[in-house]
C-alpha cells in the first residue's frame, strides 16, 4: 500500500446512485489517498476470470483499509468519511497526492507497479501535510506508445498523438487535459465477457516493466 495526502478540491460526484445530492462536510478538507497493488500474475490473464479475481481482491482490501483508516481517525477525535470508487474521483485525486500520472489508458499510472493498483480514500478534517504531484516520463511516453490501444478489444482508448479536451462519453469529466476513454464501449465489453478487463493494465508498459518475470 503507498498513501499521499492532499487538500480536497471540488472533485466529487453532485448525486448519488438514488439521485439524492452528496454533501461532505466543509470541514473535512484533507483526503488521504491509497493505492492497493493487484496481483501482476492474475492481471497478466485478461480478460479472464482469474483476471477478475484479482480486481475483486482489491477491492475487497481496499474495503477493509478505508474502513481501518477511518475507524482510527474518528478514535482520535475527528471526523473521517472512507470511500472506494463512490463520492468523489478517485484518479485525480491520486494524482494531485503524488502517488503517480494520468496515463493514455485513463488510469493511475504509478511508479512502481504501473496501472495496476486499485484506489481508495478518506476524507477527514485531520490536520495533515500534504503531498504535490509527480512526473516521471508518463504522458511523454503515453504520446509514443500505444500499447494499451492495440490491446483494447473495445476500441475505447484514443489513438491521437496529443492528449486533449475533448470527450469521448458522457461518462468523462469536462474541462481536463487528457486522453478521454470511452467507458460506455469498455463496460459493454465488460458485459459480453462477463466480467471486467484488464488487458489496458496488462499491456501497460509500466506494469510489464515490473511484472516481466511473472
């Protein structure tokens, strides 16, 4: 697990599944944002079911962690608010806590173990020092690779040279520098395979980079 320590910015989501608005207290203004390595042997796999098992894992781990972290914040007297996936953007949130960059396949891509890693957060209003990003070659590399492209069975990842504003689905945040994916197209392809891919993960140079024993 690798952890980094932000100022929260205005980056959760206005409403949730049951259409009620999402309200943080103003006051927990400090997100606390862990990565959970998957398993690089079962990643190696997708898109298949033991593939599958190891996003399940982390999930599952990252449950328990935010859960843990919460608990012992809240022991100390503050308030603290653990989410996974939910309530805010996960991967910018990452990315301003330093823990790695955007990369072409619209993920973290972290220095030590890739893209594959599985994001979790606390919201608290603990007094913390925070973290600053980090670069270390990411988008500069995404522009010359197109690895996670070719490996997509769904088409969703874009192929231009430049990163852009442009969106792909209604699914992608407006406004932010990037590669937009297209996640209508990699869900529906999660549904005719019947469980979630991660062939952009596997095929991620950083991830073989570390992984190319395995």
């Amino acid at each position: 697990m690798e952890r980094g320590v932000i100022g929260v910015q205005p980056l959760f989501h206005s409403k949730d599944m049951d259409d009620e608005n999402i309200e943080i207290p103003k006051e927990c203004k400090f997100a606390i944002v862990m990565t959970i390595k998957m398993d690089g042997h079962a990643i190696k796999t997708s898109p298949s079911y033991k593939a599958c098992t190891a996003t399940g894992l982390a999930y599952s781990q990252m449950a328990f962690l935010v859960s843990c972290m919460a608990e012992f914040i809240r022991n100390l007297g503050y308030k603290a608010i653990p989410m996974g996936n939910d309530t805010a953007l996960s991967v910018p949130l990452a990315v301003d806590a330093g823990l790695g960059e955007l990369g072409r396949n619209g993920l973290l891509v972290t220095p030590k173990y890739g893209p594959c890693v599985r994001i979790c957060k606390v919201f608290t209003d603990l007094e913390l020092k925070t973290d600053k990003p980090i670069t270390f070659g990411v988008t500069e590399f995404c522009k010359n690779c197109r690895k996670c492209v070719d490996a997509c069975e769904a088409d969703a990842i874009q192929t231009e040279d430049e990163p852009s504003f442009e969106t792909v689905c209604p699914s992608n945040r407006q406004g932010v520098l990037r590669w937009a994916v297209n996640h209508d197209k990699c869900y529906k392809f999660w549904i005719e395979n019947g469980g979630e891919c991660s062939n952009c993960i596997s095929a991620c140079p950083f991830f073989t980079k570390k992984f190319n024993t395995v």
